[in-house]
C-alpha cells in the first residue's frame, strides 16, 4: 500500500500529525509526505527515526522534500517511553507559550493545544491559572479544541479566583471552575506535571 500526505503549506505541527494519522491506519506499506520547507522534512523525519520506521527523503523542485516512510518490520529503537500520559496533568499559566514575542506565544499556545487535540492519547487533567484562564474563556481561539478534549473525557479546571480577578467568570466557555486546593491536589506530583508558561 502507498499513500501520499501532501503537507505543503502546513504549519507545525500538522506535517507531522496528518503522517501520523495515516501511519496509524495502515499495518504496512509507504507513507509519502510531501513538504515544502526544511524544519517540516527534519520533524516528519524525525517522527519516522522515533516510531523505529525506514525512511528515505528525496529533494524535489524548489524546496520540496518527498520523505518516504515505510511501516513493515519496526526496527529497533532504543528509548524507553514510559505511559505517563494516563496520568498526566498540564497546566497552563498563561495564555501564551514561552518568554520573547506574545505574538510568537499565542501561535505557539494554539499549535500546542491543536497537537494535544490530535496526539493519543491524553493527558488526564488540563489545569488553567492567571493569565492561562483566558485560553478557557470567550474569545479564545482555543475554545474548539478545549471542548473536543473534554468531550473526550479531559477534565478541564479553571482558577475560580483568577477567573474573578480578571472580572472573567461569566465568560467561561469550557470546563469547570476550581479552586487551589483542588489545583494543589492535581500538580503534587511532578513526575506527571508539565506547566506551560
């Protein structure tokens, strides 16, 4: 079987999701990807080096790649991944993702959640807190894949005071509102805490 992913024109992460996808729908044959920038070829590349796939890339015109993945026999990969996603607790402190340009963070926080959305399987808990509330509330470009996740069974917690300080609380379009306890309870263990910033 050979199927082609024509990822041109996609941001990241979605090259490497929509090769992940078709990965996932087949037991064997060679999934073509189609990519028209460097850092998408490494990352599907990568992607292929990870899963334990063969894989050859080929240059095309301009700056097209062909990365041909071929699922048969997985060879083997040394690297323990251990099942914590079960269990795992992300908590979202701002509405934008790392320190440097806001603009930079919001497209950053929205291709995080979106790969959270498209990734199996998920984390158990999503906790927001000061500025991450927004992410829960009306406007937010995130709104659509917050619900696809608790539809899915993620629970989803907003910070009942940070909702309050920033006069947001009938704003809330997702999840559930909560309060420090409850946030104490759900990042006490840190071996299943990753805090987004």
């Amino acid at each position: 079987m050979n199927i082609e992913v024509d990822a041109r024109g996609q941001a990241c992460p979605k090259p490497v999701i929509m090769t992940k996808k078709e990965l996932d729908n087949i037991e064997k044959g060679t999934i073509t990807t189609i990519v028209d920038n460097e850092v998408a070829k490494e990352n599907v590349s990568k992607l292929a080096s990870s899963l334990g796939y063969e894989y050859k890339v080929d240059k095309g015109s301009d700056d097209e790649y062909y990365i041909h993945i071929n699922k048969g026999e997985i060879q083997e990969v040394n690297v323990c991944i251990p099942d914590t996603f079960k269990d795992m607790t992300i908590v979202f402190a701002s509405n934008t993702m790392g320190k440097g340009s806001e603009e930079l963070g919001k497209i950053l926080i929205k291709s995080f959640i979106y790969t959270i959305v498209e990734t199996i399987p998920y984390p158990s808990t999503l906790v927001f807190y000061n500025g991450g509330v927004h992410l829960t509330c009306e406007g937010s470009e995130v709104l659509e894949d917050l619900k696809k996740l608790e539809q899915e069974g993620v629970e989803i917690l907003s910070c009942g005071t940070c909702l309050d300080f920033f006069k947001i609380k009938d704003k809330l379009q997702v999840g559930e509102i909560t309060n420090m306890y409850t946030i104490y309870e759900k990042l006490k263990n840190p071996t299943n805490t990753v805090t987004i910033e």
